[in-house]
C-alpha cells in the first residue's frame, strides 16, 4: 500500500515538474511577466480575479505589456492607451477573434456576436449592424422609443414625492426595455415577472464571469457546476433567459406583419438564407445573438446612469451647473433629443467624464490571436488570450490631467467648448468595438438630460457622505445606495 502511495506522489510531482517546466518555456515566447506556479499559475497573487489594481502593479514592474498565467494559460495584457490601441489597431485582425475556452463555451457555445469567431462572427455582426440601422438607431424613430422609458422613468420617480428610493430597479427597467423594443418589439411594465428575471438573470451571469467560480468552472466543470453557489445560479440563469427568448421566438414565427423588430428581420434571413450553404443564420445564432444584445445592452448602460445619479449627489456644484446649462438652452419641458447635445457642452462633458470616472468595464472582453503576430515588438503566438486594461486608459496619467478626479474639464477647452478625447475609449477599440455604442450613446445623453430637467437629486435626510467605491463585479458597479428625486 505504501509502495502505491510513493508512485502515486511521484507520478503527481512528475506532472507538476513537466507543466512548470512547459510554462518555462512558454514564457521565453511571450512578454515579461511573474513566474507562474503549477496548477494556479498567477491566480494566487491576483487572488482569482483580474483587479485594476493587480494590473496597475504589474505594469509597474514588466511594463505596458506583460503575460499572466490563469491556471496554465498565458494572457497578455495590454496597459495604457499607447499599448491598447497599437495592439488593438495596428494588427487588427489578427486579434480579433475570441477565446473558446470551456468557461467561455459555457456562456456561448461558440454562437452570437459576443463569443463567436471567423465567418461565423463576421456574417453575424454584419447583420446586426445592418439591422440595428434598419430598426432606427440612430435616428429620430429610436431616439422617441428612448424618450419613452425616460419619461416612464421621470413619472415612476414622481410618484416617489421625493422620498428615499434605490434606482437600480427603476433604471434597469428603463434601459432594458429600449433593448427589448429594439429586439422583441415591445416593451414590459415594471411589475412584470418575465423582465425581472430578465434583469436578475444578467446580474447572476455578470457576477459569475470574473469570480472564482469562473476559473474552477474552466478547470473541474463537473465539480463547479454542482457544489459552487455562483456557477449554479449562473447557469440556472443562462437557462431561465434562453427559455425566455425562445419562447420570444416562437410568439413572432407565423406572423405574416408586425415583425419590425431583430427576430423578425432575423427570422426572414433565415427564411431567405436556407438554401445557401454559407450562411450561419438558425435558430441557435438567433437565441445567442439576442442573448448576447440583452446582456450587452442592459448592464452597462444601466450600470453607468446609476453612476451618473450617484455622482451628481456627491458633486452637488457639477449638478447645478447641468441643471443651468439645461434651463438656458432647453427650459423646463422640451423632450430631449440627440441633436441638442451641440448646444449643451458642459452637460456633454459631464456625460463623458462620468463614463471615464466610473469606468464601469475595467478589462475588455478578451481577444484571441487567430495567427502568429506581434505586438508592441513582442512576438504573440497563435492561440494566445489577449487583454486590453481599459481603466488604464480612461486613467493613463499621459492623457488626463487630473485622472483620478472627477473632472468634466477633461471634455472643456478654455472656451467651455465640448473637445472629444483620442483616450476616451470606454467601448474599446478595433474590430470588435462594442456594437451597441451608437444606441448606448443615444441612451445615456437622453435619459441622464430628462433625469436632470425633472429632479435635483439628494441624499435622503440623515444621510452625510456618499458613498463611491465601487461594487468588484464584472462591471464595476456603485455601492448600494438610496436617493431622493427632488421635482424641480
């Protein structure tokens, strides 16, 4: 018994010593970074999450670009704005493809927009930027069904009469139905089941991609899916939401009008593509692609107007300023259109900084070199991850004079003129640039300006100090936190 022991911890610290010594030799072909350790590679240090922090301190050591090891795969990071665009632009397309890793599979299965690669990828984005166009973003018909929610959005806060109220709900809601008129053809009211699982369900899986779980799920699938908490929510929610999209699906087929929305204009490629033997268009892209739209649509856009909120409590001179500028060229009462963001520079400027200031997508989703390339003079192989730090760019103290303050000078010339910034990059950059930028853009100027015509926003009484330290997630998001929408 003993003897089997032995050859058991041998056989294990032989396969410990050749991975070490493959890692070895693997880092001879990649950029500087910490020695990796079996099994874990850099997760130790990085306590199994990819923190701006650990970044900043190891860009502080190797430089604007360095490799980290999660478990056994090497990733490289991208720091600064110089580094993220030459290495984002300079060999575009040899780094746009995605990382199709176990956990990434988990989400996608290689389907949709976000996940998805090649052929697949391009057939897909194309048509969604068409169609996107088609369906009016952009233009007057999509900035109406925005003006909508935000005034849906204005009446539910009324009828708070200015007392204590946390946003995330009501917000959420908001920007989730621009996203599912835009993708379904209508819209939920707050109280409906079918959105708040909706809503619940892009919480649960945006908690689970940058959490331990994540990296346990990659390594022992079996074992994380069945004893960690998060992986399970996670995937009960992937399930809950493509059950939900499905069934969206199948309420449009047969319908002969009124399928002026993405799954009708989806479903008639499908019906005109079926013979040809390139096209990518059925049932599974469809239910990712909407997926992905969703998740991508709904998080980040609503996650930054609960910033917006929160930083006009907690800068009270900057409010006011907004709430002048908008008096001035709009008054009390006009609907807010895209146009008028010509007129309103200060306000602008705020909008951008606060996209800067919180920062809510610290790393971009990950790319994946399709071919042997080079960047920033370092020889990347094929089949390698690559990270663009987005923080440090909407941070780098090359590009921004006071960039760990919250500060709409950043946008302002001397003359109060609205001046746009090569290092405002909060949608990344290169081939796989956000889609849904135009529509976010739309979103956030809309609804932030409405907010701010009707409300002051305060902190509720008792309450002192605000606090801004963000929430670690996928998205960086605020702390929880109640506010009074004061009518003006």
């Amino acid at each position: 018994m003993l003897t089997v022991s032995v050859v058991l911890v041998c056989l294990a610290a032989s396969l410990l010593l050749m991975q070490f010594l493959g890692m070895q030799w693997k880092r001879r072909q990649l950029p500087p970074g910490p020695a990796p350790l079996p099994l874990v590679g850099n997760l130790l240090q990085m306590k199994f999450q990819i923190h701006h922090d650990i970044l900043r301190k190891m860009a502080s050591t190797y430089g604007n670009i360095f490799t980290l090891w999660l478990s056994s795969i090497p990733v490289v990071v991208l720091q600064g704005y110089q580094a993220v665009k030459e290495g984002m632009t300079a060999h575009a397309e040899e780094v746009a493809g995605r990382p199709l890793r176990r956990a990434f599979r988990f989400l996608t299965n290689g389907n949709g927009v976000m996940f998805s690669n090649g052929h697949l990828w391009k057939q897909q984005r194309r048509f969604g930027l068409l169609t996107m166009r088609k369906l009016g973003v952009g233009k007057q018909s999509q900035e109406r069904r925005i003006q909508e929610e935000a005034c849906h959005l204005v009446q539910y806060l009324r009828n708070t009469k200015g007392k204590p109220v946390d946003p995330t709900v009501p917000v959420t809601h908001a920007v989730s139905n621009v996203i599912c008129a835009l993708i379904l053809g209508r819209r939920f009211s707050i109280e409906d089941k079918r959105l708040l699982r909706l809503i619940e369900a892009v919480d649960d899986i945006s908690a689970f991609t940058n959490s331990i779980s994540f990296y346990v799920h990659d390594r022992l699938p079996w074992i994380a899916a069945c004893f960690l908490t998060r992986c399970k929510k996670a995937l009960a929610s992937i399930r809950a939401m493509r059950a939900l999209l499905e069934e969206e699906i199948e309420s449009h087929k047969g319908k002969i009008d009124g399928n002026e929305d993405f799954i009708g204009y989806y479903l008639d490629q499908m019906a005109k593509t079926k013979e040809d033997a390139d096209a990518t268009y059925d049932k599974a892209n469809l239910t990712q692609t909407v997926f992905d739209l969703f998740l991508a649509g709904t998080e980040t856009t609503a996650t930054t107007l609960r910033w917006a909120l929160l930083y006009m409590v907690a800068y009270p001179d900057v409010q006011e300023k907004v709430h002048k500028e908008l008096d001035a060229v709009l008054g009390s009462s006009r609907l807010i259109c895209y146009t008028d963001r010509k007129n309103l520079p200060y306000t602008n400027a705020v909008i951008h900084e606060i996209q800067r200031y919180s920062n809510i997508v610290l790393i971009a989703l990950p790319r994946y070199t399709v071919k042997d390339t080079e960047l920033l003079g370092f020889p990347i192989p094929k089949d390698t991850i690559v990270l663009a730090n987005i923080d440090s760019v909407l941070s780098d103290p090359e590009k921004w004079e006071t960039p760990d303050q919250f500060n709409p000078g950043h946008f302002l010339d001397k003359d109060g003129n609205f001046v746009h910034r090569e290092a405002f990059l909060p949608f990344s950059i290169g081939h796989r640039v956000c889609m849904g930028e135009l529509l976010a853009t739309l979103e956030l100027f809309i609804i932030f300006c409405t907010l701010m015509q009707a409300f002051t926003f305060t902190l509720p009484d008792g309450v002192k100090e605000v606090n801004t330290k963000f929430v670690f997630s996928t998205t960086m998001k605020p702390p929880p936190h109640q506010l009074c929408a004061i009518p003006r």
